[in-house]
C-alpha cells in the first residue's frame, strides 16, 4: 500500500519561504518518478516541478528560480523549498507519484501567501 504524506504548508507573508515534505512509503522509493501539483481555489490542478528517478528535474516556468525540489532517499522523503513566495503561490500543495503507470496522490497541504 502507498501513502504519501504531505506537511509543511501553512501562512506567510510576500517574500517569505517555505519547505514542504512528502513522506513516501509503500513500494514508492527514489527510482520512481515523483512531483508536487498545487490547485488554487476555482483553478485546475498544476504542475509545479518534477524529480525523476534519473534525479532530473523539470519546474512551471512560474516558479523558476524560486523553487527547488529534491528528494532524500534515505528517508524516502521529498521536498519543495519555496523562496521568494507571492501570493499567486496560494494553493494546496499535492505530493505525486508514479509505479508501473499507477498515480499515487497526497492528502495535500495548505500554503497560504499573504500579509
């Protein structure tokens, strides 16, 4: 059985930072493929970035240069360090992942930008 098991979120202000974690367990390990989605309220769910099990990585060119994903596989855990947020960043944050063409979703956690 997956769990994905996401924390981290809550409230700050413009400028201000962040860093979410996706705990994995089950048969997801750092060879799958694993993201963070977010979806505002009365938007469709969107891709943020990507970590492969290459250890390669993709981004929305929104956050580009302000968030960064990486993963420890020790502790088969990811990561999304925010920086620089604003309040388009406001959503609930997804962990996502893929085995063998099966998509495993987080419970999802609040990030709230805002003064």
């Amino acid at each position: 059985q997956v769990q994905l098991v996401e924390s981290g979120g809550g409230l700050v202000q413009p400028g201000g930072s962040l860093r979410l974690s996706c705990a994995a367990s089950g048969i997801i390990s750092s060879l799958n493929n694993m993201g963070w989605y977010r979806q505002a309220p009365g938007k469709q769910r969107e891709l943020v970035a990507n970590i492969f099990g290459s250890g390669n990585t993709n981004y929305a060119d929104s956050v580009k240069g302000r968030f960064t994903i990486s993963r420890d596989s020790a502790k088969n855990t990811m990561y999304l360090q925010m920086n620089s947020l604003k309040p388009e960043d406001t959503a609930v944050y997804y962990c996502r992942a893929t085995n063998w063409g099966i998509v495993y979703w987080g419970q999802g956690t609040q990030v709230t930008v805002s003064s």
